[in-house]
C-alpha cells in the first residue's frame, strides 16, 4: 500500500508522446495525481480496484471522461514574446530587420509604463493558457520591473514560464530602445534575484539576450557567464532570415559562424534555447548536438515575415532537441496547435520543392508541441508526457464541444476506439481551437476555467 495522498483520478482515453511512440493512446487508462500535483500512477481501468486499495482512494470519486473526451499533455510554447501580443495580427509587412525597427522596438519601449505592461500580460497570459499553453518561454522586454511582473501574472494565474528580461546594449535605429552594457548586467543580476526571491513553484528565470547584432560580444559573454554561475537558461534568436546572418557576419568578423559567436561566450548549454535556425550549416548542428543547446521552431513567423523554412527533418536527423514557439508576434497566433498545422505546411512545401524530402508526420508534429518543448526546455523531468513523478500538465479535450468546429466525428461509427481516437486528436489539433479545450491542468490545478479572483 503506498502512502501518497491522491488528489484526485480520472478515467477515460489519454493521448501522449514517449520516447518509442509519436502518438500513444491509453484506451480507458487510470490516472491519479497526487497532492503534490504529481502523477502517483497510470493503469488500466480494470486495475480499479486494484489501484484504489494501493493508493487509498475511493472508486466512486472517479472522474470519468465523456466518450468524445480525451487527455493529452499540455502544450509547450518554446518562444513567445509576450509584449508583442499588443499588437500580434498587425503589420507583418516586412521583413525582420526592417520589421523590428519599425514596429516592435518602438511597441516594446512602451512596457516602461507599467499598468499598460499589467494589461498585456495578464491577456497573453489568459490567452495561452485557453489555448493549452500550460509551459511558456517567454520575451519580455529590457524592463525590469514589467518583466518581473509577467512573472507574476503567469504565476497568478498557475501557468508553468519562463520569463527572459531582453537584454541588448546596441541598437542604432531606435536608440531610445536599448541600455548601456553596465545597465543590462547589473538589472539582469536584479531580475534574477528578484524573480527567484518570489520562490514562485513554476516561473524561472531565463538569461536573454535578444539576439547577437543587438549585443556587444562583451555583453554577450557577461551573460554567458551569469547563465553559467547561475546554472540559468539561456533564450535567443539564431538565423532566422539571410539579411540577418549577412549582418552578423558584418559585427563579429573573426566569427567562424553565427553559432560559433554564442558558442564562445557561453551561451550554448543543454538550457539553452534559440529561435528559429532556418539558415544554419550543418555543422552549425553538430555543434547543437554536441552542447546540448536547443531550436525552437516558429513556422507561423518564418512564413510571416518571410523568413526562411526550416528544414525539421534535417535537425531531427542531427538529433538536436526541438520544440514549437508561436513567436508571437512576428507569428500571429497565440495557439500551439496553430504551429503544429504551420509545422506541417511547411514541411509539405519542402516535399513539393524536393520529393526526396520527408515529410513530417501529424505524429512526429504532435510530439514537439509536447514531449519535445519539454526537452527542448530542458523541463522533460518535470512536464511533457504522462509518465510517474512528472506534474500533470493536461489539457481536457472534447472532440464535440458545444460551439466547437467538429461534430462530424461524433457521428461516425468507429471502427475501434483507438483509431476514433488516432482521427480525434488529429481532428482536434487540425481544426479544433481552444473550444474544444474544455479543462486545462498544470501541475494538478485546474486553471481553465479561470477561477477569477
Ligand atoms: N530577432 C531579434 N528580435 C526578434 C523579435 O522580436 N522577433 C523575431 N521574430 N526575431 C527577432
Ligand atoms: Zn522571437
């Protein structure tokens, strides 16, 4: 008889990722969380009784799913930028560098005001979290004290972040909106202590700086060497688009690569984050591979601002960790189910430029926007999948929700529940949105339906 204190169980279908299977579907599985919010036991249905009298629980407080209803692990935005929901769905009519001078840095100096800071986060962070973002890495801006504050509203609201206060000490076009290197230092140094004296159970923080032509090499190694101190991650944006690698190589010329730039200041750890990477080498790759430093992957964005297309296929084969951003807002959406849909397209356009190209698959796409953030973050002992000891992050999904998209599904006459299943949660992550995301969980909590304060 185990001693854990079960919070509560569910019963019915769960949809995750492991290491041997994209997409496994547990027909009628068990779970219960315990009080610490940690899944204590995942079984079979008919171990009922069994599991009820190991871990002292009641068959009759079981929470049963409804026949259209699944579980499937929350998802993981790798790379949002939480200021630029302000203005996501505006003005992608340019590309990066034209695009960042023009809208967002003049967007993001406005985060100094702190009550209009207060009202942006508090929407994304609402926002993400109906959407089933239960783990955001988030940009924040250079402010301290507004990046302080979105750590508190995401934990407010019990969403799983972590919160980069953007660092940069070079910007000739909008120099109103940058810092001395002393400055980002020593409030680098003040956001962390602050954010980690909160002692907030599931918001860290994380080194960033925003990406190389806005820093000095000099910056660039303090914070290398502040992560490194700190046992801190690190986020940042790599490659995204060839006007920017042309530039990089401009600022640091006695760089081999633009990877090799982060590599020398210490930037590239197995907590290390970058976005994008649609223009690496492959030896840039193996140099991933070998420190253990992630890509996040923003299709919506690379699309929308005419970035590039990664090529998922040839990082998954150099076996660098990956995940899904929304990048918010040079990508429009909000949603990880919408990177998933854009990951998708744009592995199909490398097919249609190269038939030899493979494309991914709804599976292998579905294992990113879970499993694969949580690696990709570092965070797969914590979150990711329905495994024993990690938290239940969750998302409740009903294939027929009222009001939702689909209810062709609930018609049919499946041949076997796991292929019903195997068409739901495609169906879902296809063309559901967050109606059909009825309850969201993150570490054991409820936190959708929002209980307002
Ligand atoms: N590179 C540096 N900053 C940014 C940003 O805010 N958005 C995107 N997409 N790329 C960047
Ligand atoms: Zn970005």
């Amino acid at each position: 008889k185990s001693d854990t204190d079960i919070r509560f169980v569910c019963r019915g279908t769960f949809v995750h990722s492991t290491a041997e299977e994209a997409l496994q579907i547990l027909e009628d599985a068990l779970l219960g969380v315990d009080s610490e919010g940690k899944i204590a036991f995942i079984g079979e249905g008919k171990e009922l009784q069994k599991l009820s009298e190991n871990f002292g629980f009641s068959p009759s407080a079981v929470t049963q799913l409804q026949q259209h209803e699944f579980f499937m692990p929350g998802m993981i935005d790798t790379h949002i930028h939480a200021s630029q929901y302000s203005y996501a769905g505006t003005a992608l009519d340019m590309p990066l560098l034209q695009w960042l001078n023009t809208y967002t840095f003049p967007v993001e100096s406005h985060f100094q005001d702190l009550e209009f800071a207060k009202k942006v986060y508090t929407q994304v962070v609402k926002r993400t979290l109906r959407n089933g973002t239960t783990t955001a890495c988030y940009f924040a801006t250079i402010h301290t004290d507004a990046s302080l504050l979105l750590g508190q509203i995401a934990n407010d609201f019990g969403q799983r972040a972590l919160v980069g206060k953007v660092c940069m000490d070079r910007n000739d076009a909008v120099k109103y909106y940058r810092e001395t290197s002393e400055e980002s230092q020593e409030e680098t140094y003040r956001f962390i202590k602050e954010l980690l004296n909160k002692k907030y159970p599931l918001v860290k923080p994380v080194v960033t700086p925003r990406f190389a032509p806005s820093c000095t090499e000099a910056l660039l190694a303090k914070l290398g060497e502040i992560a490194k101190n700190n046992k801190l991650h690190i986020q940042s944006h790599i490659s995204e688009n060839l006007e920017e690698v042309e530039l990089v190589k401009e600022l640091f010329p006695n760089s081999e690569s633009y990877t090799d730039i982060y590599h020398k200041c210490n930037l590239l750890t197995d907590k290390t984050i970058l976005a994008h990477g649609c223009h690496l080498s492959d030896e840039e790759l193996v140099l991933f591979r070998k420190t253990g430093a992630a890509l996040s992957h923003c299709p919506n964005s690379n699309i929308s601002l005419c970035s590039g297309v990664l090529n998922v296929r040839n990082v998954l084969n150099h076996k660098v960790k990956l995940g899904l951003g929304t990048d918010m807002a040079g990508g429009y959406s909000p949603s990880i189910l919408d990177a998933v849909r854009r990951a998708l397209d744009s592995s199909k356009v490398l097919t249609i430029q190269d038939p030899e190209h493979k494309t991914l698959s709804f599976e292998e796409v579905f294992r990113l926007a879970t499993l694969g953030g949580s690696q990709a973050l570092s965070l797969d002992e914590r979150t990711g999948n329905f495994k024993v000891g990690k938290d239940f992050d969750a998302l409740r999904v009903n294939v027929a929700a009222p009001g939702g998209p689909i209810d062709v599904i609930q018609n049919e006459k499946p041949q076997s529940l796991n292929s019903h299943m195997r068409l739901s949660s495609s169906t879902c992550s296809l063309a559901g949105d967050d109606r059909n995301i009825v309850e969201v969980f993150v570490a054991g909590k409820k936190v959708v339906p929002f209980s307002e304060p």
